[in-house]
C-alpha cells in the first residue's frame, strides 16, 4: 500500500496519522495513466454522476491534476468532482486546476490558527489567514459548484463561539452548500468522539442564521457507503480500505458473495502479510488498509 501523502495530518484522519506531511507539488503520475485506471474502473458500472478525484491524501499535491481532470472529462463525456482540503487554495495554480471542476468541495474545519492546528495538525507553512482568502478567491473564479465540508469533533471545534467565526469566513466564500460531517469510522487520534447530536443540530443552525437554511446541511450519520455495496472482490475491497476504513462484517458479507465460506479466510491472508490490519470504533471492527512506513 502506498503511504499516505497529505498536507494535514488531521486527528479523526480514516488512514491514520501522516508521517511527514508536504505541501510539494509533484507529478506523481501521467494524466494517460489517470484515463485508463477511470476506463477500467468504468467497465464495471452502469451508472455515473461524477468521475470523483480524491487520493490516498490530498489530490491538490497532485501537479497535473487540472490536466488530468480535462482529459478524463473529454475522453469519458462524464462531468468531474474534486475532493480537497483545501490546504493549497492559496495557490493560483491550484485554483486554476480546481476550475476546471464541475463540483469542487473544500474542508474547512476551523476559523482560527489555535482551531486548525489542532484538529487539522498542518503542514509548518499553511495558515489558515490564506485557506480562507483562497477560497473567497475560487469561489469568484469558478463557474462549477462550490461546496464545504466541515468535519466537527467533540470539544474541540464544535462549539457555538467557532460556529459563528466559522459563518464570518463563509459568509465571505458564499458555498453553494455546506455538509457539516463527523467522524463516524475508525479516527487517527483514539481520543477523537462525534459530537452529540444536540451540539452538531445547533451548530448547523448557527451556521444557518448567517448563511441561510438551505445551505447548510448536517449529513446523517450513516455508516454504510454507497460503493461498498458494489465490492465483492477482495481487490475492490482493498481499493476502498486505502480510502474508508470498511466494517469487518459488511467486508465479510459482500466477500462470501464470490468466496463463500472461505470468505474470512481469504481475509485473514491479507491480515497476515501486513496489508490490511483490524480497529476497533464505537464497538464496531474496521478492516483498514495499513500505511507503509
Ligand atoms: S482527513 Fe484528508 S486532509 Fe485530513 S489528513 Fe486525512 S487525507 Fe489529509
């Protein structure tokens, strides 16, 4: 499994902790390549929305991405979606990449530097001053929509005093939406807890007071993925343990699909050499894929 490569090392992290994070941006990887992982990944479905970009971190590391994106939007007709942090928003180049998007959504889980240090952990030369400039910047650049997530984390940004920062600096950057999300699988810090649902339902109606009801959305806290639902291969579901971690008995269920009764055997192999590893999260088992050190 490759490592992890991130700007952030954020405490309710599904992959873990980021051994050494960067803000470097580097050609990991040809835009043809990206065409034929799509074209393959293709063969098996019927039905497309958006050909997501999201990677084992952040995809904005990425230095061909806009061109990337282009090409696979071309060559398969689908539209294109961006998953981001947000951490290189700062950057022309990479605002430029993002409009070429039809959907972009940035993380924003903090209003203050004391905030984002502690629940995104950052790269030494990321101020959260410059995320938030940036976004205002994209949100005029780009003809796509325009989303946030924000990820709240019991005690340490879910509170009523940052829902209001948080509004200030939106209500600047005007998303088309905002989810508001928690951290319901397996976090990088054994401490991390999803707030109560009171907390999260008031905080997503402050953020409403200044941005507007319709904008702001609290997404249910469920915990099957769409897309686990189509694994049945021990590769797919390799592929989505790098991403999400994944419920041992959902894992199982859809493995006894193809491997019937050998389906925790087949698991256990990958257990053994090192690939996948078990957590433990709010009383339920977690298959995830291990980080390479
Ligand atoms: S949650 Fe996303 S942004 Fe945060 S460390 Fe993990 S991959 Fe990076």
């Amino acid at each position: 499994m490759p490592m992890k490569t991130c700007s952030y090392s954020c405490i309710y992290c599904q992959l873990g902790r980021t051994i050494r994070t960067s803000i470097l941006r580097r050609r990991y990887c040809e835009p043809e390549e990206v065409a034929r992982v799509v074209e393959r990944a293709l063969e098996n479905v019927d039905r497309v929305d958006y050909l997501t970009f999201v990677g084992d971190g952040e995809p904005t590391l990425y230095s061909l991405l806009g061109k990337a994106a282009t090409l696979v939007s071309r060559e398969f007709g689908y539209r294109v979606a961006l998953i981001s942090n947000a951490s290189l928003v700062w950057r022309r180049d990479v605002r430029e990449d993002s409009t070429v998007f039809d959907f972009v959504s940035m993380k924003l889980d903090a209003a203050t530097p004391s905030v984002f240090r502690r629940v995104n952990r950052p790269d030494n030369a990321i101020r959260i001053s410059a995320i938030i400039s940036g976004l205002e910047e994209l949100s005029k650049e780009i003809s796509g929509i325009l989303s946030i997530e924000t990820v709240l984390v019991d005690g340490v940004n879910d509170g009523s005093w940052h829902a209001d920062l948080l509004a200030e600096a939106l209500r600047k950057v005007e998303p088309y939406v905002v989810y508001i999300n928690a951290p319901i699988r397996p976090p990088a810090e054994k401490w991390v807890r999803v707030p109560r649902v009171d907390r999260l339902r008031i905080f997503a109606e402050r953020l409403s007071m200044y941005l507007g009801k319709h904008r702001v959305i609290l997404l249910p806290l469920a915990e099957i993925d769409e897309v686990l639902a189509r694994a049945s291969t021990i590769e797919s579901l390799l592929e989505i343990a790098k991403l999400h971690p994944v419920p041992l008995d959902l894992a199982l269920s859809l493995l006894k699909r193809e491997h019937g009764d050998k389906a925790m055997e087949v698991l256990r192999r990958y257990l053994e050499r090192g690939s996948l590893t078990i957590v433990k999260y709010r009383g339920r088992e977690y298959i995830r894929a291990r980080q390479q050190t």
